[in-house]
C-alpha cells in the first residue's frame, strides 16, 4: 500500500504541536549542496511535507526554499519554547480546516517568493505575534506583503523611525525613505516623516523583535 505524504495544513498544525528543536541549527550550518541530503530534514513534519506536496524544480531554489522555512520555524520555535501562550491559535488551526489550508498556503508561497533569507526570520516572528493573539490574521497578512515589498536596507530605517517619538521624526530627508514608501508603510506632512499603522506594527512585531530576541 503507497503512504501518501502528511498534507502541508497538517503538517503545520502537528509542527506547532511538537516544535522543532534546535536540531534546526545544525541544519542551517549546511552548506546549500548538503541540506536537501541532509538526514534530519526529515524529522521536521513541515518541511518535509512542503517539499513533496509542491514541487518547487530547481535545485538552488528549493534548497533556498529549505533554507528560509527553517529560519522561519526556528523563530517560532524559540518562541514556543519561551512559553508563549498559543493554545487558541492552535485550537482554532484543529477546529477550521479551511483556516489551516489557507495559512499554511499563504506562509509557504510567501517564503518561496522572497528572496531575502533575513525576511523569512521576520515572517516567523509575525507569526508568533499573530499566534500570541496580539495581530489578527488579516493583520499578518497584510504585513508580511509590506514586508515582502521593503528593501533591506530600509530595515534600519523602519527601527529608526519606530523609536522616535510619535513613530517619526522632522527631517528634510532621511536615508533610503524612498524604500519606506514603496512599501506603504510611511507618509509625509510636510517635514514630518512619520510610520503609518502598518509601519508601527511591523516594526513593533517584526522587525524590532528580529533584532531583540
């Protein structure tokens, strides 16, 4: 009789279930020519679910794609193990099927698209906020596409501004704003340069958490 392979919403809500451990680490220090070989992917449910549910073709690509899906799971595995409370979270992946398809779809085409592996860290430590209950699901949504669409080197900026009073600052220019804007997370009065509520949160919940945790 064929196994069939563990569905991706399943092998998230068991990978939320049973976090992984550091065994994450030892992956990462693979070099990208190891890491799809490497024996102990296979002990982690989403990853190895991912890989044979969508066939990403190429191999570069899709040791990258390992690559930030464990960076990913190694924040919110650190977070679990902090004890982060996030027994609705994982009440409501068991109770809605349909939920659970979607989040795990959206996350796994999120990390496939970026390209940026410090991004993929980012995304994780979102989600934990979302799985804290502090932003709601349409609230991560929404701030994984600003994330996706800023430039790195706009990420200082973002901290910058965040730890401002008011979330901004009277400045004629400032380095890289042009990158705040195109990610929708800025806007101007005059000489005011100032974050607007999507900035605020992703700096508060992603980016300012990257660097402190």
């Amino acid at each position: 009789m064929v196994e069939h392979p563990t569905a991706p919403e399943d092998a998230f809500l068991e990978q939320i279930k049973e976090p992984v451990s550091e065994i994450s680490v030892d992956l990462l220090e693979s070099g990208l020519d190891s890491i799809i070989e490497n024996p102990l992917l296979g002990e982690i449910p989403l990853v190895r679910s991912a890989l044979a549910a969508y066939k990403i073709g190429g191999a570069i690509r899709e040791r990258h794609f390992v690559r930030k899906l464990l960076l990913m799971l190694q924040k919110v595995s650190r977070g679990l193990a902090d004890g982060l409370d996030v027994s609705e979270f994982r009440w409501m992946l068991e109770a809605d099927a349909d939920m659970r398809r979607r989040a795990t779809e959206h996350i796994l085409v999120l990390l496939d698209h970026i390209a940026d592996e410090e991004k993929a860290a980012i995304v994780g430590e979102l989600l934990l906020a979302h799985m804290a209950g502090e932003i709601t699901w349409e609230r991560f949504v929404d701030l994984t596409l600003c994330l996706d669409a800023l430039h790195r080197r706009g990420y200082d900026a973002v901290v910058t501004l965040f730890q401002e009073g008011d979330h901004g600052r009277h400045v004629t220019r400032m380095a890289h704003e042009g990158l705040l804007y195109g990610a929708g997370i800025v806007t101007r009065h005059g000489s005011h340069l100032q974050l607007n509520e999507l900035g605020v949160d992703l700096a508060k919940f992603g980016l300012c958490a990257y660097t402190s945790r």
